[in-house]
C-alpha cells in the first residue's frame, strides 16, 4: 500500500532536477535501493532497520526532514508486522482451549496402565533373581574360614571400589569449564588502523547486522552503554546519536551500515576490532 513516501522522495528529486545516478553517486546507496525507496517496494531492502537507514539517507541527501517519512514508514509497516503474529496466535490459544476433557482423561488412563505393566514386569524379574540370591550365599560362607589370619575380605572390595572411583573424580574438572557467551572475549584485539571515524550529518545512524554468526558485543551512544551481550545471527540492531563507539568480538560475522551505507565487515572470523563514529566537526 502506497504511504506517500515514494512520492514525496520522487518529486523532490525531480524539483531539484537530481538524475538517480547523481544521487546514488553522493549518498553511495545503490541505484535498486533508491529506485525502491520511490516505488515504495520496501521488501527488497533487507528489513526494517535498512529500510530506515536508506530513507533517511536518501531524505536527507534531497533536503528533506527524514523523521516525519521514517515515522510513516513506521505506522505503515512495522505496526502491521507486529499485528499479524497476534492474529495468528490467538486461533491458537482458542484451539488449544476447546481440548476435550476426555482427551486428559484418556491419557491419564494410558499412563497408568503403562505404569501397570511396569511394576507386574518388576515383580516378574525379581523372582528368579530371589532363586540367585538364595544360592549366593554359600560361596561366602565356604570363603569365611580365611578370615581367622585377621584379614578382611570385604575390606579390599570397598578399597578397590575407592580406587576405581578415584580417577573419575579427578576427571571432573577437565569437564568443568564452560565458555559464557554473555563474556567478553578474553583474546587480545588486533590492532584498527582506524579507531575513529567522523561522518558527515546531524547525527550517527550505526546498524549491527549479524550475518554469519551469534557475536559478543558491547555499544555505547554518547558515552551511555546501550547493550552488551550476544547478538544471535540473523538478528540486527540500529542506534543513534553523535558519537557511537562499538566493541565487537567477532568482526567476521558483523555487517556494519552508516547512515544508509553499507561498510560490510569490520574485520575477519574471531578478530575483535573497536570502533568510533562521531558527527564532523563534533569532536
């Protein structure tokens, strides 16, 4: 459905006599992305964060305020995919509400003749094992007589019992140690070439995609720790603000978008990397 956003975009490109391929010069979006803003085919710019970050770039590039067309993108898309899982949950819960009665029932009696069963064979196999027993005892009593040297025979069966649980107690700590995901990474970080990067803009739209993998990081907005944690794969996240700093302990899995444009990975698998972004002329 058609919210005026494409339109809007549009004629203010064509007011200022812009070409598409000026405009994907300056705001380095690709000419497909640009061309679906103004169709309003959203779908094929990779999600919700994108989509935001390429309108505001490109609203920005032509002079225009880009909070009041990002916030109908809002009320457009976003609220019509966070009510369509609700509509689909509800039939659901209706559903698993209407279960007969009988059908507990039924289970509840399923179970105990299992249960039944279970003892009868219980009381089944113990019986010739009480025939085993009854006979065991003998080759005891016959061995009884070696106890008059003072030694005991039951006491090096406890003491190999000992010995043989030993080795495994001593095995337990090998098992022990577990990563915590939620962690830092101890490792040290590759030296950045470039920690610090200015942008030019009013501000620092920073989105953290990841793409090949669950990654540790930590994101602090203008001195504010906004998260620290995994960040699963396939999930993605966008801040704001004038300076943004971002730990990343996995820099191979983590695509990197400012402000509209695509920066890919900051680094390789397992390398941890650090990053600054502030607004030009800011610092």
């Amino acid at each position: 459905m058609a919210t005026g956003i494409g339109e809007t975009l549009r004629a203010a490109r064509r007011q200022q006599g812009v070409a598409l391929s000026d405009a994907v010069a300056q705001t380095r979006v690709r000419e497909s992305y640009l061309t679906a803003l103004e169709e309003e085919n959203f779908a094929v710019l990779g999600g919700h964060v994108y989509a935001k970050g390429f309108l505001r770039s490109y609203a920005r590039f032509l002079g225009l305020d880009p909070e009041p067309l990002v916030e109908a993108y809002r009320a457009e898309h976003e609220q019509a995919d966070d009510l369509a899982p609700l509509a689909q949950r509800q039939p659901a819960v209706a559903m698993h509400s209407q279960r007969p009665p009988a059908l507990i029932v039924g289970l509840g009696v399923v179970a105990l003749v299992i249960v039944a069963l279970f003892v009868i064979g219980l009381g089944a196999d113990s019986r010739p094992g009480s025939d085993v027993v009854l006979g065991a005892p003998e080759p005891v009593r016959t061995s009884e007589p070696a106890q008059a040297d003072g030694r005991s025979q039951t006491r090096p069966s406890e003491r190999s019992r000992t010995e043989r649980a030993r080795p495994r107690g001593r095995e337990r700590p090998r098992q022990e140690p577990d990563r915590e995901p939620n962690r830092e990474p101890t490792g040290v970080p590759v030296p950045n070439t470039d920690p610090t990067e200015q942008v030019s803009g009013d501000g620092v739209e920073l989105e953290l995609a990841s793409t090949g993998g669950d990654s540790w990081m930590r994101v602090t907005v203008d001195g504010v720790e906004q998260f620290e944690g995994v960040q699963p794969r396939g999930q993605s996240e966008s801040y704001s603000g004038q300076s943004i700093t971002v730990r990343i302990g996995d820099a191979g899995v983590v695509e990197v978008t400012v402000n509209g444009q695509e920066r890919g990975h900051l680094g390789t698998r397992r390398q941890v990397v650090d990053k600054t972004y502030t607004v030009a002329g800011s610092a």
